[in-house]
C-alpha cells in the first residue's frame, strides 16, 4: 500500500489510470487474493482509489499531487468541504423571496398598531388562526388557535415542554443528538426505544412521563410509524397519563403518496405537535409551533415568560398572510417535485455508480439513508472528506445507551442544500466514496478453497 500511495502522490500513477484487477495482481505478487482486495479496499476508503463496478479499480481524480499546493489541498481539508450534503438544510437558493415580499408588504399594511407593542406570548392570532387551518386540512390536526403557542423553532417548543413535564422520557434509539441533549440539560432521562422499519417500538413504554416521536418520517431511518403502534402510544398515554410529543419536522414533504395524518388527531389531549418552517422555508425565520393540549397551555406560555425567546411579530404576521394567501401551498408543492426530483437523481445515481448500497428512507423528507456493509462506515465517511463531501454516518444519530454494541452502518445523506449546478458533482463524489463492489463469484471461491484447506488439515491431522 505504500508503494501504491507513493506512485500517485509522485504522478507515476496519473489520475484515472486503472489498476490490475485484484485477482490478477495477487498471482503475479504470490499474495493471497484477499490481501490485494484489503489493500484496495482500504485505499479506496482513504481516497487514493475509486471503485465502480463496470471500471474497476482506478486512482482517484484528485489533484495533481506534483502541482502548486493551491490545487492539490481543497479536496482533501475536512474544514472546506466542497460539496454539502448534510440532512436538513433546505437550499436557500429556492427561498420565495419575490412571493415573501409581497406578503410582508400586505401584512404591514394591514397590521394594527399593537403588533409593534409587548404582545401575547402565545403569540400573533393571526398566524395561530393560520395555522390551526392550515395544520386541520394538510396533517388532519384537530386543534383550535387558543391552544396553539409560537415558538422560536421547534427546538424551543422541546426546551419548553422538557422544562415543563420533566421526568423521564422515551426516544427513539435514531434521532438528532442536539435533541437528547437539549432533554438532557432540562434535567430529562431519556430511554432508548428500538427502531426499524415500521418506526419505533412502542411497547417498551412503562412509567415514562412522555415519549418523543418522529410518527410521519422517522428521523433519520425513514418510515412513519406504523398505525398499530400509533394507536398503542396512544392507548400507553391514556392508561398512564404520559404524553406523546410528535415532531413533525417533515410531514408536509412525502412524495409516493398523500401525506401520512399526524399522531395528535389520534387523541388531542395526549398528543403535542411540535412544527416549524425550518424545513419548509428557511431555519433563518425562527417561527415553530406547539399544538397543545388544553392542560398544558397555561404551563407552557408561564415557561415561555413574558419576555422570553419570541419570534418576531411582523414575520409571524408576514407567515400568516403566506398561508392565508394560498402562497405557502403553492410554494410546498414545488419544493416537494424539486426534492422528489433530487431523490430520484440520487437513487439513480447510485444505483449506476454503486449498486453494491441499498438506500432507504426516501419515501418522504430531505434525506435518504445509504445501507452500507458491517464496519464500514468510519472509512466510508473519512473517504468522503478525501472527495471533498460533508456527509454524515449514521452511528452519530445513535442513543449512547442503545442495547447492543454495535448499530447499523450507513450514510445519512441530504439532497435538498447543493445548488443545481454542483448536484450531479456531488452525487459522483459520494459514489466515489462508497466501497467497492462484492465480487461475488471471487469470495465464493475463495471461501470454498478455505473449506477444502480446512478438510486437508483436519485429514492430516494439522487442526489438532
């Protein structure tokens, strides 16, 4: 490995040039095969290498190695990433800023004198009117706007309940760190809940005081939860009086069919609804809403305080009016064919470029999950800042306290934030990154050549 990772830093291996295929280098060395295929695989991982089935083993298009340092240091800096494809950042190119502007113009315009006052902490009643409509005829929420409270995100309204109900808490074994440890520092225990693909598995509920669930799109495994266990989580709050928290961070974005109803029509008085327009719009606008039941209105808007974190006034007004309007519709359906239209690309591209992954979660969202073999995520993900890629393994989303030593292996790989015209390189640069394919034919081999040692060892006598 060393002589191959000297030959293309030197240039004596150009980039592109295809290397010998591993079978046939391991009989001209005398070496076993699986030491070739090793030393290639653990090559690829470092980013020396690329391997895509149908033109083997190649060294990778890096930057001439003997040029001027300026061209040959950005791809390989993990703090300049040149390609982003990090979960849940929408691509603030598509923000609607001409359709934004005219709604912020209408709502000054037509905006009484008290929203430049202290306000209401529940926040403006023209958004929570909005909303209450809004949340009723796209997610089936059941609520009215006197128990709806505005928030700054949905991160806030989690702070807010956490500090609120305390206890002990089940999550999903796969979420957002920032998100347990946000629980965490509210003084929440928090509890693990097994994950696959029918969501979460309830029924390790017992004497929790509520349970933080993703039901519309499991973050980041992809699934909604499954409708027998929506109405056990259900049945789990109403016979111990614990509380279902739904993050619905997503659910407006599914594109195989109509959006799968939220948790909370399921039972009002159990269920929170925690929303936001971070993915929708943009983080920037730090408007999220909590959809309460009408016990724990009093408690939350007393937590929030009179002056506490409130968004701004005349951009809630701004946000009613995009909704009232028809405006925040209209610009949903077309962020839901553009990132169909990005999955669709993913999904094609890697079935091409590395048809050894499976990728799941891509029925709903802004990121897919991309499978990969037992162990191998450190190296994929350290490949990918050799290709110049920000992209996360699946391990970091994984509850510190989950049974098991070891998780699944995987990419979680967001598709909605490169602009356009750098989708396609980044897509390349992920394919790049991936290990090589399985020879299938070849590990047969050389596992039944294993076998057949085995059998002459054990006849003479060497396996005692």
């Amino acid at each position: 490995m060393r002589a191959l990772r000297e030959a293309v830093r030197g240039g004596r291996l150009a980039p592109g040039a295809r290397l010998p295929p591993y079978r046939s280098l391991a009989a001209d060395l005398g070496i076993a095969r699986n030491t070739v295929a090793d030393a290639y695989a653990e090559l690829v991982a470092e980013g020396w290498l690329t391997a895509r089935q149908g033109s083997g083993t190649r060294v990778a298009p890096r930057a001439d190695p003997t040029g001027p340092p300026r061209r040959r240091a950005a791809p390989a800096r993990a703090d300049a990433p040149v390609y982003d494809l990090v979960q849940g950042r929408p691509d603030p190119s598509a923000f609607p800023r001409a359709a934004w502007l005219a709604a912020a113009r209408r709502a000054l315009t037509a905006a009484p004198h008290d929203v430049f006052g202290p306000g209401d902490p529940r926040g403006r009643i023209e958004l929570r009117e909005a909303l209450a409509g809004y949340l009723a005829r796209v997610r089936g929420v059941r609520t009215d706007p006197g128990r709806i409270v505005l928030c700054s995100g949905a991160a806030h309204g989690l702070r807010l309940l956490a500090g609120t109900v305390g206890g002990r808490w089940g999550v999903e074994e796969y979420g957002l760190p920032f998100h347990r440890g946000l629980l965490t520092g509210a003084g929440v225990t928090t509890v693990p809940l097994p994950v696959d693909e029918r969501g979460a598995e309830v029924s390790g509920l017992a004497r929790e005081r509520a349970v933080l669930l993703t039901p519309a799109h499991q973050f980041p495994t992809g699934g909604p939860l499954g409708s027998r266990r929506r109405a056990a989580v259900v049945d789990w709050a109403r016979a111990t009086g614990g509380l279902v928290v739904e993050d619905d961070y997503d659910g407006e974005f599914r594109y195989d069919r109509q959006p799968v109803g939220a948790v909370q029509s399921l039972d009002p008085e159990r269920v929170v609804l925690l929303g936001s327009v971070s993915k929708s719009l943009s983080p920037t606008l730090r408007i999220g809403w909590m959809v309460l039941p009408e016990a724990l209105v009093d408690d939350i808007v007393a937590a929030k305080g009179e002056r506490e974190q409130w968004s701004s006034a005349t951009e809630q007004l701004t946000l009613a009016d995009f909704i009232v309007s028809g405006e925040y519709d209209r610009h949903v359906r077309r962020m839901r064919q553009r990132h169909r239209r990005r999955r669709d690309r993913l999904v094609a591209a890697l079935a091409e470029g590395a048809p050894q992954v499976r990728v799941t979660g891509i029925a709903a969202g802004l990121h897919a999950v991309v499978e990969l073999p037992p162990g191998t995520e450190r190296a994929v993900v350290k490949a990918a800042v050799w290709q110049g890629l920000a992209v996360e393994g699946l391990a970091g989303y994984r509850h510190p306290d989950s049974a098991g030593a070891a998780g699944r292996d995987g990419l979680v790989v967001g598709y909605s934030t490169p602009p356009e015209h750098r989708y396609g390189d980044a897509l390349d640069a992920l394919c790049r990154a991936l290990p090589p394919a399985v020879d299938k034919a070849a590990a047969e081999e050389e596992r039944e050549e294993a076998v057949t040692e085995k059998e002459r060892e054990d006849e003479s006598g060497g396996g005692r």
